[in-house]
C-alpha cells in the first residue's frame, strides 16, 4: 500500500508469506529440526508436523542442524528464487532452543542472504526475543487462536510451562498471556510479526474479529486466518470428537470481517514443515535426506 514506507516493503519484498506479490516470485524452504512441542494443541496428533503452521496428517523427516544446513546450501544453490528459510516444526521451534537457533547460526554464517523466518505457539517467546533479534531473525509468526481463556480452554488440553502441566482454563490463561506479551516484545523489538489464527467453527469463529482487533492494537503486522483441516484418520482431538473445518465461505466471510485496517494474508498454502518451493508447489520429495545428502551446496553469496 502507498502509506508503507520504503523500508518496510523492503523488509518484506522477498518474503512469499508476508507480501502477496512476492509469493508469485519467491520461494521459501522450511526445516524440520524441532521434534518438542510443550502444549497440546487439539487439532494437532504428535505424530505429525505441528498444526500451527501447517498442514496437519503429515510427517516431516527431522534433521539435525548440520544437515539442515546443508539441505538449505544445496537447495539455495538449485532454487535461485529461494529467499526465506523457516523453522515451523515439527513441533514448536521454542521448545527445541538450541536445536532451532544453531540451525539459524549455521544459516546465518554460511548463507548471509537469507532471510530467517520462525513460527511458534508464543509460549517461550519472551525468554528469546532478544537471540531472535541478535540472529537477525525478521520474521516470526505466532499461533494465537483466542484470547478468552474459557475459549482457550477448548483449544489447548493442556501447557507445559517451567516444569509443571496445567490443564483447561489455567494452561490457556498462562499461554494466552505469554502469547499477547511475546506479541508485545516481539513489537518493541521491530521485528515483523505476523498473527496466524485456526477458525474453529462453533469455538472461536465469533470472537477471531476480537483477536483480530488485540493483536492490531500490540501492533502485529499481518493475520493469516486458516481453517482448521480436521480429518479423523488424523487421531486428533477434534478429529475424533467430529470437530468440522469451516467452509471457504465461512472462512473468508471472517476474513472479511477482519480486514478492515489491518493486512490480511489470503494466500497462505499451509505449507509442510519440510516444504520447499514456491507457495503451493511442493519439492519436499526432490530433497529428501536421503538425496540432499548426496548433493554438494553449489550456493555462492
Ligand atoms: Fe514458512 Fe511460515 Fe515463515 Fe512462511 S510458511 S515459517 S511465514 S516462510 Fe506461509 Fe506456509 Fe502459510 Fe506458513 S504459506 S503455512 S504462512
Ligand atoms: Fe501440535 Fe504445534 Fe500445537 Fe504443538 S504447537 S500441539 S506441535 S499444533
């Protein structure tokens, strides 16, 4: 838009996720580097990537920093619109710390140019906003789906913070805090942060013009609202219980609701967490372990 200044497009001028015009252009790659999650999410079965940020009933294979590294050196030199790495799982990248920032390390020293993108449920986020921005990191997304913990409570089964498990309302109220604060910093900081959302029809569909507006205020840059994908053979709670997606209709009348001066994203693919490519194409299977690791990074900065 015209009142965005020059540096900000800048910012987000080769990002697919963050400028729709971009995702026509540039690629992104993710890695699955973090195994842990340290909440349960109900549209989200373990065995799969985390739900958050991607498409649920699928399995990544997880690496290690080395060679997720090495799989973003091979595919950079292949892929020359590849301009984004991101960290979105396989379960939550805050909750596997070091594994997730020596996979940045690595990126941030070998290949300078690409920018690094983080996804997370915004539980651990306070704690490291500061390496975030030491690693340059400009981008991170968190997964905030309400901001009732009575509607949290419908959400997330239990939260895992500082060695102890708190179940229904107590475990969303503590995460729903750590998430609008992680906002917050995120904010004062000035990295970009963007708001995804999973409607859930008949549990927060009403109240995502509530969060839309709170996160507004905490300054978040962008809202990706996305249906909740919820298939039984998926074993996820609201699988199981006969929980339904909504309708494209549903799903965009909401969007509508939202968008009025705020940027809403409505373009988003929900990617893998080992997807690479353009938004919507899929190379994951082109750079499984077992071919990237054969490939010699031919990435030249
Ligand atoms: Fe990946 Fe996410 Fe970064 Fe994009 S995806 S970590 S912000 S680089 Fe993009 Fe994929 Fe939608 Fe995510 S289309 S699921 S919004
Ligand atoms: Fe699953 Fe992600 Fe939720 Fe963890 S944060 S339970 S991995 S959807």
């Amino acid at each position: 838009t015209p009142e965005m200044d020059e540096k900000l497009i800048e910012r987000i001028s080769k990002h697919p996720c963050y400028s729709e015009e971009a995702h026509h252009h540039y690629a992104r790659m993710h890695v699955a580097v973090a195994p842990a999650c340290n909440i349960q999410c109900n549209y989200c079965n373990r065995k799969y990537d985390c739900a958050n940020e991607s498409r649920p009933g699928v399995v990544s294979e997880l690496l290690t920093p080395e060679e997720a590294a090495h799989k973003v050196l091979v595919i950079a030199g292949k892929i020359p619109q590849m301009t984004v790495l991101g960290v979105a799982g396989p379960g939550d990248p805050l909750a596997n710390p070091e594994k997730t920032f020596r996979t940045f390390e690595l990126i941030a020293d070998k290949a300078p140019d690409i920018k690094l993108c983080l996804s997370t449920n915004g539980l651990m986020l306070t704690e490291y906003v500061d390496r975030i921005k030491q690693l340059n990191i400009d981008h991170v997304t968190i997964t905030l789906n309400t901001i009732d913990p009575e509607i949290g409570a419908q959400i997330y089964s239990w939260v895992h913070y500082k060695r102890k498990r708190y179940r229904g309302v107590e475990g969303a109220k503590i995460l729903l805090e750590k998430q609008l604060e992680g906002l917050q910093a995120l904010k004062e900081a000035d990295i970009l942060c963007k708001v995804n959302s999973v409607m859930i029809p008949g549990i927060n569909d009403k109240h995502l013009v509530e969060v839309n507006k709170a996160i507004r205020e905490r300054g978040a840059f962008l809202h990706n609202i996305m249906p909740l994908i919820s298939a039984p053979e998926h074993g996820t709670h609201f699988g199981l219980t006969g929980q339904r997606g909504p309708t494209g209709k549903e799903l965009k009348e909401v969007q509508d609701n939202c968008s009025g001066n705020m940027k809403m994203m409505r373009h988003c693919r929900q990617c893998r967490a080992d997807a690479v490519g353009l938004l919507g194409e899929d190379r994951s299977q082109e750079f499984t372990k077992d071919k990237f690791l054969e490939m010699t990074p031919e990435y030249n900065f």
